[in-house]
C-alpha cells in the first residue's frame, strides 16, 4: 500500500531532512499531528511549512526501565504552533524541567525519520 496521507508528507519531508508542519489559514499557527482539516473548525488546512523547531517543555516524565537508561519524554509546545510528544536526549534525563527551551533534530531509526529535541539554552 502507497500511502499518500498527510502522515506519510510529513515523514516525507522529515527524510529529506525537513522540519515542515501545516498551517492553520485561521489562526495562522502550525498544526500537530498532520491532519486532513482544521482542528475545531474541519476547515481546508493551509500549506506546509518549514518550522524552526524551537519549544519549551510543557509537561516531562521520565521513563525508567530495569535494562535500559532512564528516558525523558516530553510534550513540546513549538514556537510556531502545535504541541508534540517526543524525547529530550543529549543530557541527563533528570535535568529536564517544564519550561525548557528546546531545539527540534530530526533522527532516523530503523530506517523512519522522527523528531527528537536537545536542551536549547537561553534565547536572547
């Protein structure tokens, strides 16, 4: 099956290594997960567009597993718009908090393109 869904352009774009969410022609913020129309409104979504990836940590739990590392995991509020579940890695677990500024890096795993975030520091 060749799927051509919203879900399958936005992995396309990750592959290509592209950041690229829809956006709401209403509000004009981007929309995660992809979806075929408006949230609320079920209204045409606009273009895709390139995001920053920058955002600050809404809510963080960290995951602790008896054979493997202790994980963060998060829900990122983007910049631009949408809020995304996903994983803080390149620093300790523990020391992620909510309001941390985060940056968006597009990693393959087992050959499937998915966004994981690093500590961002201060934005000034």
């Amino acid at each position: 099956m060749n799927d051509t869904g919203t879900e399958a352009r936005y992995l396309a774009c990750l592959a290509d290594g592209r950041f690229m969410l829809q956006r709401d022609p209403v509000s004009g913020l981007t929309i995660f997960p992809p979806r075929l129309r408006r949230p609320g409104g079920g209204g045409e979504l606009g273009d895709w567009t390139e995001v920053s990836g920058r955002g600050t940590v809404h809510a963080v739990t960290i995951q602790r597993k008896r054979d493997a590392a202790a994980r963060a995991i998060v829900l990122v509020d983007l910049e631009e718009g949408g809020r995304m579940l996903s994983e803080v890695v390149g620093t300790d677990p523990e020391t992620v908090t909510i309001g941390m500024t985060v940056q968006a890096h597009i990693v393959t795993e087992a050959d499937v393109p998915h966004v994981l975030f690093e500590p961002a520091g201060d934005r000034t």
